[in-house]
C-alpha cells in the first residue's frame, strides 16, 4: 500500500501545510514524532485509541497536537468538532502557514 502522506511530502510546496494523524496504542508520542519526521510532515495528531472517549467509533476524541517545532500541545477530551477547531487554530500559529493564514 503507498504511503500517502510521504508522497505528498516529496511534492509539497512552501505554501502548503501537511499534517497527519496516528492512531496509536500505548505510547503515542514516540511513534508520532516518528511518523512527523520520517514522512516530512509540518504537525501531526495522535490520538490514543486504546483509551475511553478516543479514537474510532466515538463523538468525542483526545490527543496530543505535534509539531516540527517540537510543540507538544495535549488536546483535552471534546467532541471531534471541537477538536478539529482546537487543530485549525494550532495550525494557524505555524510560520509555514501562508495558505492557513489567508483563510477567514
């Protein structure tokens, strides 16, 4: 199977942002900073999905936000829809983001 997010990478352009998401079992940290750098990503979510109220098949979700900057921001139990607010505006505090900051 292609790795998507690493084909990506190999053609991203300055202007572009790429964040990926690893659901994750145990340590999620570790394995996340991991996939961040070996797929070349700007920001990655991992969220633990061997824990209550996270990850697939609930309406709420927790995680941890990371980033090249070396950023670790824990993201708080919440519905999904406030959690991908939660990831928007940690998007947008990245440098590279000339494409997230135009955004309304």
């Amino acid at each position: 199977m292609p790795d998507i997010s690493a084909k990506l990478s190999a053609s991203k352009r300055a202007e572009q942002t790429l964040v990926g998401f690893a659901a994750q079992t145990g340590d999620i940290i570790e394995p996340a900073l991991g996939k961040l750098k070996r797929k070349g990503l700007d920001a990655i979510v991992a969220n633990p999905v061997d824990q209550p109220e996270s990850g697939f098949g609930c309406d709420r979700n927790h995680g941890v936000f990371l980033d090249i900057q070396g950023r670790q921001v824990p993201l708080n139990t919440a519905t999904k829809l406030a959690m991908a607010h939660r990831i928007y505006d940690l998007l947008h505090s990245l440098p590279q983001t000339s494409t997230i900051n135009s955004l309304p």
